[in-house]
C-alpha cells in the first residue's frame, strides 16, 4: 500500500444538544430502512453511489493508510463499478475487469447474474448495526452550513464484536439532507486494522446523470475494435 497522506476536516459544529434517544435516532432509522427497501433497480431506473474507504492500520503493524475511492452504478442487468486502479463494467453477456497498474482486462463472457450486493449488504449491516448495538451516545448539532448533524456512537454486540473484532462504530448523518455521511469502525486493539473510515458523497436511487450502455461497448468501439484507450492492455479471458 503506499502512503497516503491526508487530512479530515470535521465539521465544526456552532452548538451542540442531548436528545432523547428515540427522537435523536427516528431519521436515522427511517433513513437506513427506507434504503434496505432498495433491493433491484427497476426498469429504466439507475442506482448510483459514491463513496470512500480509508483504512487506518494499528502503528504496531504499519504506518500506511490507504484510501480507496469508488463508483457504482447499477442499472437492471448492468453494473459499472470504479476506482483509480480498478474498474469493472458488466451487464447479462459480458464483465470486464480493467486493471489498470498492470494494464491487464479479465473478460468473462459468461458473467454469473448480477446481485446489488454493493448497496444491499451496506444497507443490511447499517441496519443490523444500529438493531443490534448498544446506544452509548446520540446528540444533534448544528454546523456551520445551517445543517443538522446527528452524531451516535454504538458498542457493537457480542455476535458482531466476536466475528469481525469489533470494539465500537460511530455513525454522522445529516438530517437536513437525509443522508448518511459517515460510519466509522474501530476494531479491537489486537487487530492489524485500527479504524475504517466509510464516507458517503452521494447516494441516489433515481440517478439521471447517464445512461449505462453496454459492458462490451465500454471497451471496443461500433466497428468491434479495441479502443486506444486499452490498446496496451493484456486481454484474459476467463
């Protein structure tokens, strides 16, 4: 992994107030069982989510962060997913994963069925966490945009704290906006992974901001020829 240095700006909140809990965490489980609703896109329709990872190792183990920014797109029998070395474009016919460091593309044209399991699995785990968890703190502030920030942190159960070594979670979510921001995770202090650090900069079920076309179309141009793009590139068929 190579270093990444990098700084998190927090939001710097005017005041900050206690709230009951159930007040304070109401919009954020309507929110996180409104979005497990979203199972399959339906016709014409596209999912689209931007989102980051950083993980933070334990200093006893290493000093490299590493941050992993992404896309997803999800339309009925199509997927693009994206990063800065990895990219994936699949549909029903074709999935092609573009390595990009090595200039290499695994092409699969017999691709297994595509499952929402991006959005799907992050939706189920924010719920099973906030079900699950003991509630240690919950309060609202209000930062410098005007906008209601509600802030929770949770101790993990003992299913959750066993499997994956986790000690706590904290969670930010924005309620002027109705979105989630932030969850972060600290593990256990024998763990190689300190904290993970999920950010959320866009998530939306009725995204209009393109049309996904076909994998194949992605990589070869209307002639059938390899675009210049990936003229360089290893094809591998799998």
């Amino acid at each position: 992994m190579k270093i990444v240095k990098c700084f998190l700006f927090a939001l710097i909140p005017l005041f900050s107030y206690e709230v009951g809990n159930a007040q304070c965490l109401t919009p954020v489980k309507e929110y996180v069982n409104e979005s497990a609703r979203h199972t399959e896109p339906k016709e014409g329709q596209i999912y689209f989510m931007q989102f980051s990872v950083k993980s933070i190792p334990a200093s006893k183990f290493s000093s490299e962060i590493a941050i992993v920014s992404s896309k997803i797109f999800r339309s009925k029998g199509q997927l693009i997913y994206e990063t800065k070395d990895v990219d994936i474009y699949q549909d029903e016919l074709n999935a092609f994963m573009i390595i990009h460091p090595n200039k290499r593309i695994i092409w699969s044209k017999e691709p297994e069925k595509i499952k929402n399991e991006a959005t799907n699995k992050i939706a189920a785990l924010q719920k099973n966490l906030l079900e699950s968890s003991q509630l240690i703190d919950c309060s609202i502030s209000v930062a410098e945009n005007g906008h209601d920030i509600i802030s929770i942190k949770l101790k993990t159960s003992d299913d959750i704290k066993n499997e994956f070594k986790v000690a706590y979670s904290l969670m930010k979510f924005d309620r002027t906006l109705n979105q989630l921001l932030k969850v972060e995770t600290i593990y256990e202090p024998d763990q190689p992974l300190a904290r993970q650090i999920i950010e959320y900069q866009k998530l939306d079920y009725n995204y209009k901001g393109m049309k996904i076309k076909p994998a194949k179309s992605m990589i070869f141009n209307s002639k059938g020829q390899v675009k210049p793009e990936f003229k360089q590139y290893t094809f591998i068929e799998n």
